[in-house]
C-alpha cells in the first residue's frame, strides 16, 4: 500500500472534518429516535462512511486513498473480529462440556441473606464472566435476584443496580465478551494485556461496589430469602448438566495460556476443542452434534425457564451482528484515519491531548458523549478510540490504555442511557425505569472517576518500557500482532 504520498499535501478543512463527525451523530439520532431503528446501526455507519469518503475527494483525495483508509480499518479488524468468531465457538463448546454451568452453579451456592446485595452483584459478575454476556445474566439471575430483593422488602432501583454492576463488571472482565474483544482491537491492543489493564481501574471500583451494596443493604439483612427459583435454578443445572471442578479444566487452561501469553487466537482454538472434549466425554455428545452446535449454538432444553434462557446461546454465527459493526465500524476509522479527517480535528484539541491527564479525561468524556448521541456503546468504543490513537502514540503510551479507558467510559455507562439499547434493554427485562436505578449502579460512576484520577497521578498510565506489553504503538508489527 502507499503512504498517501501523492496526498500528503491534501487534508479537509476544519469544517469538512466537523462534518463528518456531525453527519455520524445526526445520522444515529435520526435512526434511533425518528426511525426507531435500534439494530440498524450498520447501515448508518456505511452512510456515514459514504459521506466521509464524500468529503475526502471533495478535500483532493483520491478514491485509491480512501480505499486505502478501508483496508486499513479491515487490517485492523481482522484478528480480532476473528477471535470474536471463535468466542462463539467456545461457548457453544463450553456449555455443553458442563463449564459454563458448573462456574454458574458454584457462583450461586455463595447466596446469603444478610449480604443479599453483594451476592447479587457478585453472581451476575460470575456469570457475565462465565458467559461473557451482561443482558443473559440480567435476563436470568437478573430477574431471579429481583424477585427475591422484592421478598426482602429490598426497594427494586437498589437490587436492580446491584444486578447491573455485576453483570457489566463480568461483560467487560471476559474474554468471551463482544465489546471486550472489540475494544481491544480497536485500540490495537492484546485481548489479554487489555483485561489486565483493566484490573486497576474496574478492580477497585467493583471493590469499592460492594462495599457501597453492603453499606446499603446492612438495613435489610434481616429478611429471610426465598430461595425457591434459586433452587430451580440449581436443579436445574445439577440435574442436566455435568457439575464437577473436573469441568473447570477448560477455564484453568484459558487463564494458564493467557499468563503465559498465547496469543488470543490460539487459546480460543484450544479453549475450544477442550470444551468439545468434554462434551463428548462427560456429557455423551456426538461430534455431529457438537459441530452443529459450534457454528449454530447451543440450545438448552432441561425444561426450566431460567436455565434455558440462560444457557441457550453461542455459536460462530451468533457473533456476525457484532463482527460485521466492528469491520464497518474500523473501515469508517480507517478513512477517517487516512484521509486526515482525525488529523485535523486532533488539532484543534491538542491542547487537551497534550498530556496524560488532558488524554485520558478527554477520552472519558468524549466516549460518554458519544454513548449519549448515539444511543450504542460499539460507536462509542470505536469512534473516540480510533480518533485518538495518533494522541496515545505521541504521548508513548501503551493501546491497554487506550482500550482500557474505552470500556471504563463506554462500556460501564451504556445502562444509564435511558434511550440506548442497554438501557432499554436492562429497564425492560428488570422492571425498573433507567432513571430509578440509575444512581445506585455504582460501577458505571466510579470506574471512569478512578481512570481520571490515575490520569492526573500519572498511576497506571503504563508508557512503553514501563511494563512488558504484547504490542506497542511503535512496533511495525502491531497489527498483525494485535491479538
């Protein structure tokens, strides 16, 4: 490919470049509030996308460098995207193999009265960890933990905060999780190097949640728990699936290979093939099934709702919404990128990204803001991540940074906009307005204030040299080592 040689004496205007990016805000608020159109985001971006590369000739590019800039986003995309793929693979392998149960079963024998809301935000971030997905947990023991607050005489906003912290903490700690993947890759930053990042910013704030659920629910410890859908919930798992520590093999083997810095790649191909394994072995599955089951997902039938809802799910073709957004979403960045749409509006706000502190709040701000005007976190992980990429390489910073700051702004706030999907969606299946529980989902307050706090201390902002990293912004290699 060419370095825009023949270019490099060609970018927008200030107010071509705005936009741009005004054109993509108007665009998602048109599709979300006008048009009421929640899943159509790809279509939007590819107008968006249009209307950059519009711009871009009109400044004097050329189509090839416009698709050049595509390519660039796709390059970018690639491994991950493909990682993502396979997460769909793993977890229609581990649920079957009894993995995924067996995390699930354990995390809700730990259930007490007199700590009911530090157990509720505790299962759901167990189970969003095990099942790398926030709306199932919430959809399952969400609901399940609802009823049992109500029984308590536990006010709903508080149980259902409760529920929304754990289950976002666990989303966003998994290696399963679509919008862990793909911050991690917009970013260009290793999927595990990203997870350990975020370890010192989420870690203490989910901390410090269930402190804050302990404090709140000191009042109601006295309650006494039916724990009838529970036990449901138990039998459940116990009766149709193989509980044993035996299972857990699989996951032990994940945290083992990512210690030991496998590529991500590699672990989910492993990870995989270990859960068809035992699904043969333990559970007595044929390989047809099995493989019918990797690319389609599992379905659960052991006649309990909560179970089945629960652990019905998975499947390569199941990741396609989600791996098709983040190829249009980078191949928009990538031009975005290429034809110094970003270049120019970095200018303007050079001052603000001139230092850690000024990168990192500017990063927090902007992503909630775009999480705001565009009602969906994906934009929100992509868009700010991308446009500041350039900030981070300058200032020698490290992409977990990057990717880090994403999830602890985009990710953690998603279920406090009432008009976005994962406000509509947790408001919906909890029975409690997003307005109501708003101020007791803890997670998503303290986790950006502790990024912008380590941004001015200079803690955790890991710089190249600083710490052993898989990729840096200055490797030649980074993105075909991306993963």
């Amino acid at each position: 490919m060419s370095n825009l040689k023949d270019s490099s004496g060609k970018r927008p205007s200030f107010i071509a470049a705005l936009s741009v990016i005004l054109f993509l805000c108007i665009a998602m608020a048109v599709q979300i509030f006008v048009l009421k159109q929640n899943y159509a985001t790809h279509i939007t971006l590819i107008m968006a996308a249009t209307f950059a590369a519009v711009i871009a000739l009109i400044s004097g590019f050329s189509w090839d460098d416009v698709q050049e800039g595509i390519l660039y986003g796709c390059k970018i995309a690639m491994l991950p995207m493909l990682i993502l793929m396979l997460v769909g693979v793993l977890i229609a392998s581990w649920i079957p193999a009894g993995t995924i149960p067996t995390l699930i079963y354990y995390g809700l024998n730990i259930l007490s009265p007199k700590i009911f809301l530090v157990t509720v935000a505790f299962v759901c971030a167990v189970s969003s960890i095990s099942t790398g997905s926030s709306y199932t947990t919430g959809a399952t023991f969400g609901v399940a933990f609802m009823g049992i607050g109500y029984g308590l005489g536990i006010p709903a906003p508080i149980t259902a905060g409760a529920v929304i912290t754990g289950a976002i903490f666990g989303d966003k700690m998994s290696p399963l999780s679509d919008s862990t993947n793909l911050a991690a890759g917009v970013a260009e930053a290793n999927l595990f190097d990203h997870i350990k990042s975020m370890v010192y910013t989420t870690g203490p704030a989910f901390l410090i949640s269930l402190v804050l659920y302990g404090i709140v629910g000191f009042k109601f410890g006295s309650g006494t728990i039916d724990t009838a859908q529970i036990d449901g919930i138990l039998n459940g798992l116990s009766s149709n699936y193989y509980i044993s520590p035996v299972t857990l093999i699989p996951a032990v083997v994940i945290v083992i290979l990512a210690v030991k810095k496998f590529s991500g790649l590699a672990v989910m191909v492993i990870a995989s093939l270990l859960g068809l394994a035992f699904a043969m072995i333990f559970q007595g599955y044929g390989l047809g099934e099995m493989l019918a089951f990797m690319n389609d997902g599992f379905v659960s039938d052991t006649g309990v709702e909560a179970v089945d809802a629960l652990l019905s799910r998975g499947g390569l073709q199941s990741m396609m919404w989600t791996i098709s957004l983040g190829f249009i979403g980078l191949s928009y960045g990538g031009i975005l990128e290429k034809t110094k749409i970003l270049e120019v509006l970095l200018e303007k706000i050079a001052v603000l990204v001139s230092s850690a502190k000024g990168l990192i709040t500017t990063h927090v701000l902007s992503s909630v803001a775009v999480n705001l005007f565009s009602a969906s976190q994906y934009i929100a992980i992509i868009i700010p991540s991308r446009m500041l990429v350039p900030a981070y390489k300058r200032l020698n910073i490290l992409p977990q940074v990057n990717s880090r700051t994403s999830e602890d702004s985009a990710t953690v706030t998603s279920p406090l906009v009432p008009w976005g999907l994962c406000g509509v969606f947790f408001a919906g299946t909890l029975g409690v307005p997003t307005m109501d529980y708003f101020p007791y989902v803890f997670l998503s307050f303290l986790t950006p204030v502790i990024a912008i706090l380590y941004s001015f201390t200079g803690k955790f902002i890991f710089k190249e040299g600083d710490i052993e990293s898989v990729n840096t912004y200055h490797d030649e290699e980074t993105v075909e080592k991306t993963v």
